[in-house]
C-alpha cells in the first residue's frame, strides 16, 4: 500500500508516476491478487486524493471565470489537465480490482469514478494538458464573445435579455446572426477535443464519449436513451400543440410571410438567443380574457431589486423550509452582477469551492423575470451541494445531473400570485382570479414545454458527434436538421459553409451534458406533485406553493442529503415514493392549458 500512497502523492502534486516504478514491482514478485480490504484503503486513499485535485482545481477554475486572462486561461488549463489525469489514472488503477466480490458501495465508487468525468482523456503522455488547453480555450472564446445591436458591439449577456424585449424582426436578427460569428473559430478545437476526449473514453473501456456520458445513470446506457426517448413521446403531444398556437400568434403579429403557418418558426422570433425557452413573447400569445394582470420583471423593477435582493428573496424562500441561511462567504466571495473592467463568464453557474461551504454563485444578473427564475435555479444547486456536503467525496454529487438541475426550478414553481403577496411584491387585491389560470400556465408552459426539445436534441447532436455519425462536414448541417426535426424551427437566414452554430451555445464550448436539463424538465414536476401532496394541497398545481412549509422541506433535504450515495431511483423514492422518471407530473400540471390548446388549434395546420 505504501507504493500505492506514493503514487497518491505524486499524482495530487501533478506529477506523472514513473511507469518503471510498477515494473520494478512487477520484477520483485509476481503481484498478489488483491483483497477487498485493500481496495477499501486504496478507495480511501483515492478519495482524499480526488477531493484534493477537485478543490484546487475548482478555486483555479474560479479565478480563471471571474478574470479571462492569458495567465489565468493557462492556469486554469493545468490544474483541470492534472486533474483529468489524477482521475483517469485512479479510474485504470481500479481496474485491478474487477475480478473482486466487492461490496456494493465500493463497487459503485469504482464506477462513479470512470463515469464522473466528464472529459477524459487518454493516459499518452501530452493528451490531458492538450485536452485542457482545447477546452479552456473554447470557454473563454464563449466568456468574450460578443454580437451587434443596432450597430454597436455588445455582450452576449445583453443580448440575451434584448432577445427577450426587441420585437423588431430585423435587429432581432442582427442580434441572432452576429452572435453566432462567436462560433466559425471554435470549430477547428472543437473537432480536436472530441478526438482526444473519445480517445480517453476509449481507453476507460467505453465506445466513445457519448456512451461513457449516458453511463452516469444507474441503468445501460442504451436504456437511458431509450428512457430519454419514452419521456420525449409522452411529452411530445403537448409541445405539438403549443407550437402550432404559437406559429399562429406569430403569424398574426409578424405576418405569414416572415411566419410561413405549414413550416418551421423562425428561430429568432422566439423571445430567446436559442429559441430554447419562449416566455418572454408571453405578450404576443396571451390567451385572450385570462391575463394575469402582472409582469414578474416589473413587478421587481417597481420594487426596486437588484441582484443581490434576488439571491435573498431566494434564500428567504429556503429558510421558510427549514433550510439554514447561506454562509456569510456566500454574499462576499459571490459575483452578482458583469463587472465593468474585466472579461469573465457570464453564463450563470453555482460553485462548490471546498465541498464543504464555500458555495458561491456568478450570475451577470440582469432585474428581470428570467434571472429571477435562474437565481432560484442557481441557489438549488448550492443548496444541494451544502445538504450532501458529508458524503464521501465521490458521493458529493446529485442524484444524477437531472436532481442537480431540478431543485431550484422546483423551488421556483412555487412563485405562485398568493406566495408574491407574501413577500410583497403583489398586493392582495392584485391577485389573478381563476378565470386567469390559462394565462398563468400559457406563461409557464413557453419556458417549460418549449424547453424539452431543445433539452433533448443538444445531446442527440453531441452524441452523434461522439459516435462519429455526425462529422465535422456536416456538425451544422446536422444541428439544424435535429433542431428542426425536434423543435419545429429554422434558421432564419441561410446558413454557411463553416458556421458553427451549436459552438454559440455556452455548453457546447464548455463541455456541460445537456441531457440534464431535460430531465430536470421532467423531474422538477415530479418533485412539485409530489410537494403539493405532501402539503395537502388539493387545488390545480399551478397555484401550489411550497413556501414556509418546513415540513416538506424536511422531506426535499432527506432526499438531497443521500446526493449520489445511492442509486437515482432510490433518491427519487425517497421524496416522490415512484422509482421512475415519468412525464405524467408535467402533464397533469399542464392539463387545463392543453385543454385550451386544442381547441385553439381547431382548424389550424399544426406541423412542420
Ligand atoms: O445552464 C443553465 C443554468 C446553469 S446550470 C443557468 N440552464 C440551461 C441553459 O441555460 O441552457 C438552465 C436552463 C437550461
Ligand atoms: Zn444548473
């Protein structure tokens, strides 16, 4: 074992182990098979040495996306190559001990270290630092990138948000088309790291990186994308009918001629950079006599938040279930709003820095309802890592990536009329009667329901890409023929030889699994229903809220607290009592609205 400790050391202080160290070994005795006992130690001594790797690197990867410079993109770059490294080599180390009868908690962490990564790379001397390089790069290229609006540069993040206000067709797609210019230089790295990192998968016994990503599930990889493609056709109904009444809307606002009513919609006239949630055109499809009376962006604006209130309004909401206040580091160490002087990532993300409670968020926030929902989104993942943060290591994780993404869009779904009138941005007399339900839901469901295609088809372009079914002749080509067979859309004007399309949208340069959001699409419903039993709400689901009541918030932290220790559907068990992720929940949510739907669409030509 002291060899093996040796080993540790080395690898946590980014050095490569000697390869004749092992066949120094290997000359003085044959190698004893090993015992359980000893793989029990050495998974302890991996542990400790992963959370090592892990912590530097996440405080080097901090720096690095709070300040994109040409030092901190190259330190940034080394402390993930040695990380990938440290985790590779403890993946191939494990395999000595597969001919073991080894418990199953052991057994799992063996698993969860080969499929935790989300990048690797092959054990060849070079591969990891040109992996980090590769992947480095492409981030920051994303973090500056920057588009046009009516003439002058601006930041993507601001173009996000006037993607949701603008209504005029053609700044709309200036916007569009000048952000995608982001892209056309990432496609040379991008094809090299999906060689190299397909080459790591390859080494870790996988067919490519596609199947080592859909490994992470507690089922056969090809299970779970039969499971992704069941919860796609239960759901499939509801977005058929939702794009046929918006393509309708559209029509009437924009015109026929700009939104052909037999084909797909124009991608740029969604209220979003991607067309991948639709709420903000909410004014444009209102259903008639059922408006709620009330904007969730103005409604803050009037009240006068800012970033930081929004972070508090969303812990006020966990302290009201039982959850203890975020750490007084959280507000120092947090970055809320797009510093004026300096490049960093915008694109919002949640940090667990030690594992333990230096969780922190980096949001460019913007006063608006968008940022509202994601400051909910942000703070779950935060609330999550701090309730599993005394788990072993390789079980600080969630459930599976989905539970990651679903706890704070659940939260969010009980920003109901009644829990605004709570915390006062609603006044009693404001609150929408019954008769505005169909507008309530119609608001949800342009984020919610329009979200799942797109939730599912990025990682159906990534994982043709992985299996070499897409190549980089026809990586463009291929993203819009799913982009349109899924979501109903087109681009709006022609695109080129040598645009990069999926490369101007933030997880492909930086390498985050899609299919995660999807499944939190699914999931966030499930553990909403499950909530509102629990509370006895008898009421329509929509009008559920969650908030002050501790006791479901007992149960939601029971589920949290297992993080990945046990198998997702155990987890999932544990709060909703099913074992199976399942688009019922959603439906049901949305029921009255599809309702509506339908007979809106009498008559109409739905598809594409
Ligand atoms: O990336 C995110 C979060 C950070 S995990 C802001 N989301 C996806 C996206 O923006 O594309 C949340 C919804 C989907
Ligand atoms: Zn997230």
């Amino acid at each position: 074992m002291k060899r093996l400790g040796a080993a540790f050391a080395a690898a946590a202080a980014g050095l490569t182990l000697g390869a004749c160290e092992v066949s120094i070994d290997a000359e003085d005795e044959a190698p004893a098979a090993p015992t359980v006992a000893e793989a029990e130690t050495w998974m302890t001594e991996a542990e400790a040495a992963y959370l090592d790797a892990a912590i530097y690197k996440e405080r080097v990867d901090w720096v690095n996306r709070n300040f994109i410079t040409v030092d901190t993109d190259w330190l940034g770059a080394k402390a993930a190559s040695e990380y990938t490294a440290l985790r590779v080599r403890l993946a191939n180390e494990a395999k000595r001990f597969a001919g073991l009868e080894l418990p199953p908690e052991l057994a799992r962490k063996i698993t969860l270290l080969k499929t935790g990564l989300t990048l690797p790379a092959p054990e060849t001397a070079g591969a990891a630092e040109e992996l980090n390089n590769l992947a480095t790069a492409l981030q920051s290229a994303y973090g500056k990138g920057k588009g046009l609006y009516k003439g002058t540069v601006t930041p993507g993040v601001d173009l996000e948000a006037l993607m949701g206000t603008e209504r005029d067709p053609d700044a709309l797609l200036e916007m569009w088309t000048s952000w995608r210019q982001v892209a056309p230089p990432m496609k040379p790295q991008f094809e090299r790291l999906v060689e190299i990192a397909n080459a790591g998968a390859g080494e870790l016994g996988y067919a490519d990186l596609g199947q080592m990503w859909r490994s992470n599930y507690d089922m056969d990889p090809d299970e779970f994308a039969a499971l992704t493609d069941k919860l796609w056709g239960q759901v499939k109904p509801l977005y058929d009918e939702l794009h046929c009444h918006v393509r309708a809307k559209l029509g009437d606002y924009y015109g026929a001629r700009l939104v052909p009513q037999d084909g797909p919609i124009p991608a740029h006239l969604l209220g979003n950079m991607w067309a991948q949630q639709w709420g903000n055109i909410y004014d444009l499809v209102a259903p008639e006599e059922a408006d709620p009376g009330y904007d969730v962006t103005e409604l803050l604006v009037a009240a006068g938040y800012d970033a930081r209130k929004m972070a508090k309004t969303g812990e006020e909401f966990f302290s009201s279930l039982g959850f203890a206040p975020l750490p007084e580091t959280f507000w120092e160490r947090s970055l809320f709003t797009k510093p004026a002087d300096r490049e960093v990532v915008c694109h919002a993300s949640a940090w667990d820095i030690d594992y333990v409670d230096d969780i922190r968020i980096k949001m460019c926030t913007k006063v608006n309802a968008d940022d509202f929902q994601t400051m909910h989104h942000e703070l779950g993942h935060n609330y999550y890592q701090r309730a599993y943060n005394t788990q072993s290591p390789l079980h600080r994780e969630g459930a599976n990536d989905g539970f990651h993404e679903a706890i704070g869009d659940m939260i969010a779904l009980s920003i109901t009329p009644d829990y605004l009138v709570k915390i006062g941005l609603l006044s009693e007399d404001q609150v929408p009667p019954a008769s505005a339900d169909l507008g309530l839901l119609m608001s949800q469901a342009l984020d919610k329901i329009a979200f799942l295609p797109f939730g599912l088809l990025v990682d159906k372009w990534r994982w043709q890409v992985f299996s070499g079914e897409t190549t980089p002749e026809t990586y463009n080509q291929d993203w819009w023929n799913l982009r349109t067979h899924y979501q109903g859309i087109t681009p709006p004007v022609a695109r080129m030889e040598g645009d990069f399309d999926p490369g101007a949208k933030f997880h492909i340069p930086a390498n985050v699994p899609y299919a995660r959001y999807f499944l939190a699409h699914i999931l966030q419903f499930q553990f909403h229903q499950a909530a509102c039993e629990m509370a006895g709400w008898e009421g329509p689901l929509h009008r559920c809220s969650i908030y002050g009541n501790a006791e479901v918030g007992a149960r939601f932290n029971a589920m949290m607290e297992l993080g990945m220790s046990e198998p997702w559907p155990d987890a999932l068990e544990a709060f909703t009592g099913t074992r199976e992720m399942d688009g019922s929940a959603i439906i049901a949510y949305f029921q009255p609205l599809i309702d509506y739907l339908q007979e809106q669409n009498q008559g109409r030509q739905c598809g594409w």
